[in-house]
C-alpha cells in the first residue's frame, strides 16, 4: 500500500501519482536518496538497478521508470541514452541538438518507450513496457510535459505530447500504456 517511487525527475513524478491515483496506493518520494549510476543498456536493467536500489536502500516496495526517445533516422538513437543526448545538460539543449542531428532528413519517424519496473523488497521484481509512435517537428511547440514532449506529435493526434494536459497524455502515452498494465495486474490488490 505504500511505495516509494525512485525517480530524481519532476516531469515523471507527475505523470505517475496522475496515472496511479486510482489505485489505494501511498506513493513517496525519494527524499535524499541517490541514484544509482545506469550502466545498463536496455530499459528493463536501467528500471531495474533503480527499482532495486531504492527497494534496498529503503526496505520498501519502490517503482521506477526508464524511458527514451528511439528515432528511425538516427538508428534508433538517443534510446537508453535519451536524457544525456550529445552530453547537453538541459531538456532545451537537448531537443536542440536532436533537430540538428535530424535537419534535412525526410523520415521524421520515432518511438517513445518507458519501462516501468516495481522492486519488492524480498528481490521480486514486476516490470510494464509501453510505446508510443510519432512524428518529430522542425521545432517545438507547447509549454507542458518535459523532455522531448515539444518535438513529438503522436500518431493520429495534431497536437505535441507538450500540448496535452497530464491527463491526456497519460491516455496515449508510452509511459501511460506501461502504468496501464500496472494498473491492470494490480485491480483490487496491493503490492506489499
Ligand atoms: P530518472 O532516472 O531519475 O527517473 P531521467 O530523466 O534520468 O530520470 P531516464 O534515464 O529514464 O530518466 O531518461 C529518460 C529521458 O528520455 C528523459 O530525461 C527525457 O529526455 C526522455 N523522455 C522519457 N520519457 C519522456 C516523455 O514522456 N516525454 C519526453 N521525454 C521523455
């Protein structure tokens, strides 16, 4: 009934206690507690080394997110590496950089992709996987979301992930769809 959700990232924290709030859950932050390093190369290690992590440092069942932004073009970059694309520090230099790297190419086609991984404390481990398709623009627009929200505009909507409330960007995205699953194998029961 409570878990601590380990993630150092605003944008993420608000995206799951939205998406969660109909479960009987008590979600807390991590207070001072440090990530561990993600030296994994897929989702599910990165999700897992900071589930575990924060499920042992804690005694707790924890939840953590690892996501990324996959573009066609790019091969498929920035993927795991997605929040230290091209060593910039910042969201904004990020996306930046990323319009760079795609200028004059033609196939503007990416995916986002979220794993989310709950740690128990006994070393069990449940993990969700979900993924959005998309567009990315020649520049950003809108002001909500974070990341690479601006540049993204999911297919079938006309709209960037940046211009959706939480709400409805829960409702389509990567990260909503892997919540969804959670929240499906969890209906009516409790995780620790
Ligand atoms: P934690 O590890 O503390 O959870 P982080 O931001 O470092 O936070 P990741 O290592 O999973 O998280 O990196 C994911 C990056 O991918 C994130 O920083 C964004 O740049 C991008 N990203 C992931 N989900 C996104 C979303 O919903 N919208 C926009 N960008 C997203």
């Amino acid at each position: 009934k409570r878990i601590v959700v380990a993630t150092g990232n605003a944008g993420k924290v608000r995206e799951i206690e939205e998406a969660l709030s109909d479960l009987n859950w008590q979600l807390d932050g991590m207070g001072a507690l440090p990530m561990p390093e993600e030296t994994g190369v897929t989702y599910e290690e990165n999700a897992a080394m900071k589930a575990c992590a924060a499920a042992i440092t804690m005694g707790r069942t924890a939840l953590a997110d690892d996501s990324g932004l996959e573009v066609e073009a790019l091969g498929g970059e920035p993927g795991v590496y997605s929040a230290r694309y091209g060593n910039r520090p910042t969201d904004l230099d990020r996306n930046m950089y990323l319009l760079e790297r795609l200028r004059g190419k033609a196939n503007r086609r990416a995916k986002f992709v979220s794993v989310v991984i709950l740690a128990y404390p006994d070393g069990h481990l449940e993990s969700y996987r979900g993924e959005v398709p998309g567009v990315i623009l020649e520049g950003p627009r809108g002001e909500g979301g974070f990341g690479y929200d601006p540049l993204f505009v999911p297919d079938g909507e006309t709209r960037t992930l940046a211009e959706m409330s939480v709400a409805e960007k829960r409702a389509i995205s990567h990260r909503g769809r892997a919540l969804a699953a959670l929240m499906e194998a969890h209906r009516g029961g409790e995780p620790e």
